[in-house]
C-alpha cells in the first residue's frame, strides 16, 4: 500500500509502518489487548473496593444511615458525566489520553475520600465520590479500546477479554477491604477510608500504565488505516456503512439501556428481600457473590458465541433470560436458596450477554471519525439506566411487592426483541435502493 500524503509530515510519520504492514496492525491489536486486561485488573480493584465501604463510610461520618445511598447515587452521576467526557477525549486525542484520564481522576476522587474521612468534611466527601466516579466510567469503556483494530468476526470476543479480565480485580477488592481497614487504622487513617487507599492505588497504576503502554494509539492507527482506504477508493464504505446503521445505535443503546436497567432493579432489592424473609447477610453474600460471577465470567464464551452466532441472536437471547430470571426469581419460594441463586445468577447471564452484544452492535454500526464520542454518550444512558433502575426499585416494591418487580423486570427486557428486529429492516431496504440507483 502506498504512502498517504498526509501522513509525510514528521509529526505523523510513526503511523506509517502500522498503515503498511498487517503483522504490524496484529501485532499492536494483541498488545493493545493486553495493556486493557492488566489496566482492567487494577480498574476493577479500584472499583469495588470502593464501592463496597462507600455507603458505610458516608453512614460513619454523618451519624445516620437515611442518606447511606447516596455515595451510589454520586458515582453513578460522576460516572454518567465522566463517560461523555472520556468519550470525547478519545475521539479527540485518542484512547490513550482519554483513558488515563479517566483513571487518574477516578484516583484523584479516591484520595479526596481519605482525606474527607480524615478531616470529618462532608462536602469533600460528596464532590470526591463524584470525581472517584470517573474511575467507574473508565473501567467501563476501557473495554472498547480492543476493538478499535479488531476485525468484525473479533470485535465481541476483544470485548469479552476486557470484560472477563475486570472479574480479577473486582473479586480482590472486596476481599482486601478487611486487611486495608486495619493498614489504614496502622498510619491514623480511619479504617472505613482504608479501601479507598486501595482505590486511589489501583486507579492511579491502572491510568499510568495506559499512558505509558498504550502506544502508538490504537484508535490514532484505526483511523489513519480508514483514512487511507477511504482515499484509495471511490466509494467510502464505512461511511456508507454508517447511514444505514443508525437503527444500529439505537438498538445496541436500547439493549445496554434495558438490560442495566433491569438487571440493577431486580439485583438492588434481592437482599432487602431476602432480609425480609430471614435470610442472613451470609446467605445474601452468597447470593450476590454467584451474581456477580455470572455477569463477568462467561464473558469469553459469550464473546465467541456473539461473533459465531450473531449479534442479534445473542441479544434476542438476552431478552429471553432476562425473562427467566424475573419469573424464577417472583415464584421461587422465599425458603428456596437454590431457586433464588438460580434466578440470579440468569439475571447476571442476561445482562452479560446484552452489555456484550449490544456493545458489539455499536461498533459495528459506527465508524471510526465518531465511534468513540457515540460510545461515550451511550455508555452516560446505560449509567443513568441503573441509577433509574436502582431508584425506580425501591418504590415498586414499597407499592406492590418484589414479584411485582421482578416479573415487570422480565417483561420489559422482552421490548429488546421489536428493537432489534425492527434495527434489522434498514440495511435490507437501503440495499435494494443501492441495487436500484446502480450503486
């Protein structure tokens, strides 16, 4: 392939090599892909050690427990405004910038917690839980960083390998919390302040090692590989591509939306359910720790079925588990641990498999001059969708009861079958126009 003109310019002359040589574009795919998984690890230490002693830590220091939700309520905000920031970062300057930023500031966030914790200042609290957010966001959208050189048969499954290597991390946080409560009360920091510790740490390291490794970018190389193939023919496919997927962006955010959406819901009002019905913190911990399991661990293999098998197979399939898992978890009896486990752990599956999907869908359905704003703006719906969805619990089963919720759940997460048939018409239409103007 020759030499684009544009790219003669000292500035932009490391491209070159990347532009011209296939080994190269793989051999950068598959670095790329590492540096994700390692900064993913830490990403999810980072985000569940804090999140795990936030709503307690906020108890502690006000004397009451009435506004203990509302250190959630603030990283969802603070993840929800950080991910349209991320997002336009990376289109603008490329991953790299865009998402050590996000990491270096969800650790600024964390750091401003410990020292709110030390000094007894609640505001410093509440604005820091808002910055630590970014770290939640950019845990999240790290996982499109791998698909940027990914060819359409390997997008989902560099998806899943994001996604699966968060697991590591987000099982350790937890676990840690115990022995970073006792190192923080060793140096005379408060010992609910001690993951947050853990928190800045694993944010910090997470963001250095994207700005340090994540080079050249891969989103730089992505676009200035399209450039080129853009200018070599007469006809800009991906562009093309792209007008005729925009009931490709609203599918894939209508199946990220619903599935977060009823996913927190259901998940969020289980162990007040559970409470209810005499089930202790250990049998909830149980519960919820085989949920979680579920909504991470299958991720490779969901991956691969999603590249195999389709992509809008496998959300139709989210949809429908979705659905079992809101009626087992409404008729399962209140003494059955079995039936309940089994109905979380379909709701985690479910909502794997939507978050995969729906987000393969998106990249396929943009190109690379907007992929990573339009990921970004989605990626605020889908955060805003589970502080909805958390909130909206609460008050169906004050009102009613949690079958009520759990089978509203279920039958909502069935509207994602209509969405994606109805994305599916388009294409078919535009090809027969094209056929008929001779394109």
């Amino acid at each position: 392939m020759g030499s684009n003109p544009s790219l003669k310019s000292g500035s932009q002359s490391w491209l070159q090599p990347y532009i011209d040589s296939k080994e190269k574009q793989q051999a950068l795919y598959k670095r790329t892909l590492l540096i994700v998984v390692l900064s993913q690890i830490f990403g999810g230490a980072g985000l569940a050690s804090g999140i795990t002693v936030g709503a307690l830590l906020a108890k502690d220091m006000l004397g009451t427990d009435s506004f203990s939700g509302l250190p959630v309520a603030l990283l969802t905000l603070g993840s929800a405004g950080s991910a349209l920031l991320v997002g336009h970062f990376s289109d603008r300057y490329g991953r790299r910038f865009g998402l050590a930023g996000g990491f270096l500031a969800g650790g600024l966030g964390a750091v401003g917690v410990v020292l709110s914790a030390i000094t007894s200042n609640i505001l410093l609290l509440f604005a820091s839980l808002l910055i630590y957010g970014a770290g939640t966001a950019t845990n999240l959208q790290a996982r499109y960083a791998g698909t940027d050189l990914a060819s359409k048969k390997q997008r989902a499954t560099a998806i899943s390998i994001a996604l699966v290597s968060t697991t590591f991390g987000a099982v350790a946080g937890p676990n840690l919390v115990g022995p970073m409560g006792e190192f923080a009360e060793s140096i005379g920091v408060p010992t609910l302040a001690g993951p947050f510790l853990l928190g800045a740490a694993a944010f910090i390291l997470a963001g250095f090692m994207i700005l340090i490794f994540l080079r050249p970018d891969p989103l730089l190389v992505a676009k200035a590989i399209a450039n080129i193939e853009n200018h070599n023919q007469s006809l800009n496919l991906e562009n093309s591509a792209t007008a005729i997927n925009k009931k490709g962006v609203i599918a894939a955010a209508t199946i990220m939306v619903l599935t977060q959406l009823v996913m927190v819901a259901i998940m969020t009002m289980t162990p007040i359910h559970m409470g209810h019905h005499g089930h202790g913190l250990q049998e909830v911990g149980l519960i919820i720790g085989f949920h979680i399991g579920a909504m991470y661990l299958p991720s490779l293999l969901t991956g691969i079925l999603v590249d195999k098998v389709g992509r809008t197979t496998m959300a139709i399939a989210a949809g429908s588990i979705l659905l079992a898992a809101g009626i087992l978890a409404a008729f399962a009896p209140t003494d059955s641990m079995l039936l309940l486990t089994m109905a979380l752990i379909l709701l985690g599956l479910g909502w794997n498999i939507g978050l995969i999907s729906g987000t393969t869908i998106l990249v396929d359905a943009t190109n690379l001059s907007n992929r990573a704003k339009t990921q970004g703006r989605i990626d605020v719906l889908v955060a805003l969708s589970g502080a909805t969805g958390g909130a909206l619990s609460g008050v169906v089963v004050a009102y009613s009861s949690y079958a009520v919720l759990s089978i509203a759940g279920g039958m909502l997460s069935l509207l994602l079958i209509p969405v994606v048939m109805w994305s599916l018409k388009k294409p078919v239409a535009q090809e027969q126009l094209n056929q008929k103007v001779g394109i």
